[in-house]
C-alpha cells in the first residue's frame, strides 16, 4: 500500500467496564450490515484440500519456499525511478523480469491454465477465461512491487530485509505482508483449483501492477483490461487493504475497506519586496507564513459521523456486538442520528485520537516550507505545501476552499494581494491586486477525489463478507467469532487506477495482523505465515463463490 497508508479505527480505547443497556430502537436507529456465512456449493467435498492448506506441514514447507522466493527477489520502487522510456531505463526495471521468470517457474498450472498478458514491459495481467462470458469476470489485485529499505535503519532489522527467514510462526522480509503474499497466495490457490479440476464459468482475472509503492503512474493494466471488458464491467475488484482481524476487547473484527479518503497537495506562497533586514515591515514574508501556518491550524476541518462514511459502521457493529464498551458511548452511538448532542459526543470521542479521528475529517498537514536566503536579507520569496486527506463526506472542491479561505483571512489582515487558482482550473485568478505589502498565491498541486464507495448489503456484499466469516469462523479459527464491516482506507492502493471498471471494490486480504503491525515499509516486515495459508484458503473459497452466482 502506498502512503502512509491504512491506519484503521484503533477503537480499543473505547472499551470500558460497564452495564449493558439498549437504548429504544427507533427508525433511525442504526444496525451493523452482519452476514452470515458464506461457503461456496462445494465445500464439503473440497474440505480436504483446504485442510491441507491451513494445517498439513508438507503444503505449509512448499508454500514457505514460494514466498521466500519471492521476497529474496529484489523488486523495490524508488519515489525517483524514471519513466520507463526515457534512454535505457527498462534495463533499471529488470529485477522485475527475474520475478516473472520465478513465477513462470514455480506456477506450471497457472502459465498452463490462464493467459498472461504483459502490460507496459512489467504488468502482469492473467486471464482465467470462464465459460460464461455474459458474467461479469472477477479482478483480484496486488502489486509485484515494495516499499524501500531506508538504508539509515539497516542495523535495526533483526533479518535482513530479503532474508525470508523463517522461525516456525513468522517470515520476514520486505514484501512478506505488502504484498507478495497476496499475489504468491492467489497464485497458489488457483493452482489448488486447477489441480480439483474446477473451470470457471465467470471469467478470473488477476492484475499485478509493478509501481504501486511510487502511485502507480505506470501501471496500464487498468486501462489494458478496460479495452478489452468495457467500463463497469467487473463483477467486483478484491484488493490489498487494512485491517484483517483485530481484537477489540472481547470482539474481533475484520474491517473491509469499502472506501478511500481523497487526496490533495497544494501550495501557498508569499512574494513581498526584498532588502536589507535593517529596515524592515512589522512582518518579514516569514512572519506573514507564521500567521497563516496558526491560521490553518486554528481553523480546524469539521468532523462527521453518518452512514456515508463506512467508519460509521464500524462503530455501530462494535456498539452492537461490543460487550464491553462505555455504555453512555453505545447510546451516542445509537442515538447519532437523530440526536444532535448524541452525534457531536461521538466525534468528540473519535476526534480525540489521531489515529482514529483521521477516519471523520479531512486532515490538513502542512509538511514543507521553504524561504529565506540569507540571514541579513529580507526573504523575497515563501512558500508553504500543504498535503491533505479529503474526508468522504467532502470533495476535493470543498477541502480547497478551506484553505483558500484561510489564505483570504490573512491576506485581507495584513493587507496582501491574492491570487487564486481554483481546484480543476489552471487559470490564476487576481483576487485582491499586490500590494506593497506583497501578494499571496494559493493553488493545487495534486488533486484525487475520494474513492466511490463499494455498496453493502448487497449480494456482493454477502458473499465477501460471508467468505470472510466463513474462513475464520469454520476454517482457521474454528469457534471464534468474527463481526465483519466496512472501513475506511486513509492512504490509497492502486484500486484508484480501477473505479471505472466496478462500483464493489473490496480492500482487504485475510490474516491475523493489521499490516500496520506487520511493519509494511518500516524495519522488520514479517507476518504470522498462518495468514498467509488464509490467503490461499479465502481465495480458494472466494472465486468459487463467486463463480456459482449468476449474474
Ligand atoms: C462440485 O463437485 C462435484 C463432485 O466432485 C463436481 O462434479 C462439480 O463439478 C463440482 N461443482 C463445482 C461448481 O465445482
Ligand atoms: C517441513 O520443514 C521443516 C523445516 O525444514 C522440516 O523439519 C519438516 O520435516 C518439513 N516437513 C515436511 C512434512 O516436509
Ligand atoms: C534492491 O535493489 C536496489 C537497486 O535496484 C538497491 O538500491 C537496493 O539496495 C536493493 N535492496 C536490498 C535490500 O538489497
Ligand atoms: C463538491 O461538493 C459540493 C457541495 O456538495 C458540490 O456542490 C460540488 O459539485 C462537488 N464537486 C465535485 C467536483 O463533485
Ligand atoms: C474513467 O473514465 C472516464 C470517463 O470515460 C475517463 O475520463 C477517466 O480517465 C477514466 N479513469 C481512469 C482512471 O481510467
Ligand atoms: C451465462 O450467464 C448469464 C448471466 O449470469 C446467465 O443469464 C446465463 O444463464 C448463463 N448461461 C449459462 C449457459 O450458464
Ligand atoms: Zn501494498
């Protein structure tokens, strides 16, 4: 995952002993989008083969070296990596043809069974050509790609970071939870499939971008696949995503992304008359950034709690299934929709924890400024850039405006010039004329909307979530119980290249740890190789799901 990625809900700080009371159901009363399992027509005569993927030793050994080849494969992404057709760059990129080379290798079947498509030198798009070609094809996703080793922390890896080493329960590495284990576990799976003699009737595709990590500007298989089916034309998309199963309490709870924050970088720059700083305005051009910089940061982004945002449900399945959360909590939560004090208690409760309010606001961060050239000349030139996560409930528009209108206070305050630049326009426009006092400049620099959001309660819904049920409660974790819901992804995978081919994008994969725990791009990657068994075993379960549905 790119970014700084999915950091979901870390609600344990909601927990509280108290007395469990309801508040009066009501119409506006909120409920969690529970399912039931879901297995797919055919489980009982497959149960062997997903016995064999979760718990037999000679699989586990076998699935171990496939990874760890994997991982010993260098296939990082650097934020400075060139084009791909700039001079004899595609040489730079031939750690990724090694990659291929060892899947082509180690998944007979698949290269036997499915059509490889290479997009832009380094895509990889397989074909799993169904019966049916009125159904809609299924599209799994994962990137070939990792996160940089910052060369500065190479002493604190215990392993080193391609040594897929291996301790019994964990494999290290770079790329072991992010995520080669999702392509090395769809691949596995689908050879499991092929080897039980299952032929799809709805098309599997399965798409491996190669610069994720660097926001996938080179990644075509988007548009490759949208040539062939159409816009819209997916039955759904399954990508990477955060959460896989946590405790909260006594609960635990798989947290599917069903949407993504937006994403906005802009800048703001002064210009005001230079000089020797022996004469000087009250204010030098860093000074007047000072003021705006408090201006920003005292103007705060306003907070919400409705069922927009799929966050939302994640507090109400927890106030639902929760036996131990704060009581008064549960009710606000209850409540929040028709109540006004019950609505705004429950922001102020999330808004507390930065981990948790990002997921009901549009963040403001305000990450680089530059300035100032010499210490005994006044500063001609400031410039300020500011990185933004734009909350569902907003838009790139409304996010913008925010700061144009703080950028306005200030100019109107110390009576500067204004110039705007407006989100999706590239004229400058001259709102108030320069001054002596100098002028300010507003404009976007990177602008993304938030991410449609994937419905629920639909029958895609229900199988997906059902699948997940399913594989924690019956298979890998047999007698626990799993409340699956919807989430919010703070950072953005590369499903953001894939909107226009379905509205039911799922990001998620399964697993015991969150990859934020996991270490994904710090020191020390690694994951329980169990949840990489429940990868295999999900996708197993999930395509086959899938696969029975009519259309
Ligand atoms: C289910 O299993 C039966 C018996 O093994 C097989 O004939 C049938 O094709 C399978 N159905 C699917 C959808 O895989
Ligand atoms: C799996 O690998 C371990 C470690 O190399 C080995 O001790 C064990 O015998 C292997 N098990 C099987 C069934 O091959
Ligand atoms: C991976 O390869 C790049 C060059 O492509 C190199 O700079 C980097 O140090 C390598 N990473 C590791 C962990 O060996
Ligand atoms: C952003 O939201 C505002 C207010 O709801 C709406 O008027 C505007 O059309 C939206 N802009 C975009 C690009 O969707
Ligand atoms: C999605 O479709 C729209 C309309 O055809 C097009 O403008 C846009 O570039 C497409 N987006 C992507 C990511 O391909
Ligand atoms: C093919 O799929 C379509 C759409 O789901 C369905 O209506 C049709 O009955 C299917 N045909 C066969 C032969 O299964
Ligand atoms: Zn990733």
């Amino acid at each position: 995952m790119l970014g700084d990625r999915f950091v979901y809900v870390a609600i344990s700080t909601i927990l509280a002993f108290s007395y469990y009371i309801l508040p009066q159901k009501n119409e506006h009363y909120p409920t969690c989008p529970t399912v039931e399992i879901y297995r797919p027509l055919n489980y009982s005569e497959n149960k062997d083969i997903l016995d064999k993927i979760i718990n037999d030793e000679t699989f586990r050994n076998s699935s171990l070296y496939k990874m760890q080849q994997a991982i010993r494969i260098n296939t990082t992404s650097f934020n400075d990596d060139l084009p791909l057709d700039v001079g004899n760059n595609l040489d730079k990129f031939q750690h990724f043809t090694k990659f291929h080379n060892f899947l082509k290798d180690e998944f007979k079947l698949v290269y036997e069974n499915l059509q490889l498509n290479m997009v832009n030198h380094f895509g990889l798009v397989y074909i799993w050509e169904g019966s049916n070609t009125s159904m809609k094809p299924l599209l799994l996703m994962a990137h070939q790609d990792t996160s940089p080793i910052n060369l500065k922390t190479l002493n604190q890896w215990i392993h080193e970071p391609l040594s897929g080493d291996y301790d019994g329960k964990y494999l290290y590495g770079r790329g072991s939870g992010d995520c080669k284990n999702l392509l090395i576990g769809h691949l596995e799976a689908i050879e499991e499939l092929i080897k039980i003699g299952f032929k799809p009737r709805r098309t599997v595709i399965l798409s491996y971008g190669f610069d994720e990590e660097i926001s996938g500007f080179r990644n075509e298989n988007p548009k490759f696949i949208e040539n062939i089916y159409g816009p819209n034309s997916m039955y759904a998309i399954v990508d990477e995503g955060g959460v896989s199963l946590m405790n909260v309490g006594e609960t635990k709870l798989a947290v599917v992304g069903t949407a993504e924050k937006g994403y906005l970088d802009l800048s703001i720059s002064i210009e005001k008359q230079g000089g020797h700083s022996s004469i000087v305005d009250k204010r030098t051009a860093i000074g007047i950034m000072g003021q705006l910089i408090v201006e920003i940061d005292n103007n705060e982004m306003p907070t919400y709690f409705i069922d927009k945002n799929p966050t939302f449900y994640q507090y109400v399945c927890l106030a639902e299934n929760s036996i131990d959360i704060d009581t008064k909590l549960k009710n606000d939560i209850f409540n929040s929709q028709i109540d006004q004090n019950a609505n705004e208690n429950v922001r102020n409760f999330i808004n507390k924890d930065k981990y948790t309010a990002y997921a009901i606001k549009t963040s403001q961060a305000i990450d680089i400024i530059n300035g100032g050239e010499k210490i005994n000349a006044l500063p001609e030139y400031v410039e300020l850039m500011i990185n933004s996560r734009v909350a569902v409930e907003e838009n790139i528009t409304i996010a913008y405006n925010k700061f144009v209108k703080d950028t306005t206070n200030i100019a109107e305050r110390y009576n500067l010039g204004l110039n705007v630049q407006m989100a999706y326009s590239d004229e400058i426009i001259e709102v108030i004329p320069a001054t002596e006092m100098g002028k300010l400049t507003i404009k976007p620099i990177t602008m993304l909307e938030p991410s449609p959001i994937t419905p629920i309660g639909d029958k895609h819904w229900e199988i997906f979530a059902g699948s997940i049920k399913h594989l924690y409660e019956e298979l890998a974790y047999p007698d626990s119980k799993v409340v699956v819901t919807p989430g919010l992804g703070t950072g953005n995978t590369d499903t953001k290249h894939y909107w226009n081919l379905s509205d039911h994008i799922y990001r998620y994969r399964p697993g015991v740890l969150p990859s934020v725990n996991a270490n994904s791009h710090g020191v020390n990657e690694y994951i329980e190789f169990d949840s990489h068994l429940q990868i295999i075993a999900f996708t197993f379960e999930y395509i086959q799901s899938v696969d029975a549905l009519d259309d």
